[in-house]
C-alpha cells in the first residue's frame, strides 16, 4: 500500500468512498433514531475535488491502483491561536479495508508535510456518535476536546 498526494484520476474512487461512507451514515441514522436527522450531501464535486489536489496536502491510499483511503485537507491561516494549522475535512477508507492501519497512515502523511512546511497544529471536527473517527483521532495523539462549533446557514 502506497500513500501519495491526490490526484485528478482519483476522482472516480474518492467519489465511490465518499457515496459508500454516506450510505452508511445515513442507515446509522435510520438505524438508531428512525429518522434521518443530519443529512449528507449526495456526491462530491469536481470543483471540490480540484479544490483539494490543489492544496497539495491531501492524499490517496493506493494498493493495486485502486484508491482505498483519502484524506483530504488544506491549510488555514491563524485559528484558535495557532498561526497556521492544517484542517483535516474528510477521511475515509473503504470498508472492506478498515483496521489495517491506512487511515493512521493517512493522518501520518499530513504530519509529515506539516512538519516540513513548518504548520505546527492538525484540526479536524468529529461527530460525536463516531466512535471510529475519535478513536482514530486519539490514536494519532490528537487531543479531542469538548468544544462546540457554531454554524450559520447564509
Ligand atoms: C475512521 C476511519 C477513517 C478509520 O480508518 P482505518 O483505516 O480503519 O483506521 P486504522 O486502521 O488506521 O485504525 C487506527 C486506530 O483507530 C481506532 N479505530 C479505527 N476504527 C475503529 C473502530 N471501528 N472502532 C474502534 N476504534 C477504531 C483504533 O484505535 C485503531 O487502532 P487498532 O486497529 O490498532 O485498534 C474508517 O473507519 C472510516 O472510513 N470510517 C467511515 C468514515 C468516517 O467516519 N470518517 C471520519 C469522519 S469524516
């Protein structure tokens, strides 16, 4: 398994985890309330896709070429009193592959290139009913605190 930056003919795979992952968000939700309280968007855009290969700092597992992991990110200028941090927006790996060890693998590649350009703190947000992702993001040294985000919807 090789862990390299993202790239365009990616796209095909990260939009079969992303829809998959969805999926099974959705029947969670059907599953544990009845009802579909927080809903996802259907598919990704290119534009969002071309977004992310353009930031340089998001990457794709490869074994066999086939994607099975993707962790897309960039970087953002002064939050919470860092000057400049890497946001880790999404990370998925296809089901069939999990507990193998690519997300943590993942995550040890947006280490890697903030250290070398000198970022010196990794953001993500997470769901509180994801166990996995929390679990993930505590094995990979993250602090997860209790603080809330606040949205507006323009
Ligand atoms: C979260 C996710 C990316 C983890 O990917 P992964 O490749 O399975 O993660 P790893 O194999 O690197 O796991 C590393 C550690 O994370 C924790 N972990 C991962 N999945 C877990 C699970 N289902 N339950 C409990 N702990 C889990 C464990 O501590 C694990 O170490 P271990 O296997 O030695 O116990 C994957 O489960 C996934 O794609 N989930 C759906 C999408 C999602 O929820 N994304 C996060 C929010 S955007």
């Amino acid at each position: 398994m090789e862990i390299r930056l993202l790239q365009h003919s990616d796209y095909s795979g990260v939009r079969e985890i992303y829809k998959a992952v969805s999926n099974e968000y959705l029947q969670y939700q059907r599953q544990t309330s009845g009802e579909v309280y927080d809903p996802v968007r259907p598919d990704l855009e290119t534009s969002q896709l071309d977004f992310y290969v353009a930031t340089h700092c998001s990457f794709a597992a490869i074994e066999n070429e086939r994607l099975l992991g993707v962790l897309l990110a960039q970087p953002l200028r002064w939050i919470n009193d860092w000057d400049k941090v890497l946001w880790l927006e999404y990370i998925a790996v296809q089901a069939a592959h999990r507990r193998k060890g690519i997300g943590l693998a993942l995550i040890s590649a947006a280490k890697d290139f903030a250290r070398k350009h000198d970022i010196k703190g990794l953001f993500a947000t997470l769901n509180v009913d994801n166990e996995e992702s929390k679990s993930l993001l505590l094995k990979a040294k993250f602090e997860v605190k209790d603080w809330r985000i606040a949205s507006y919807s323009a």
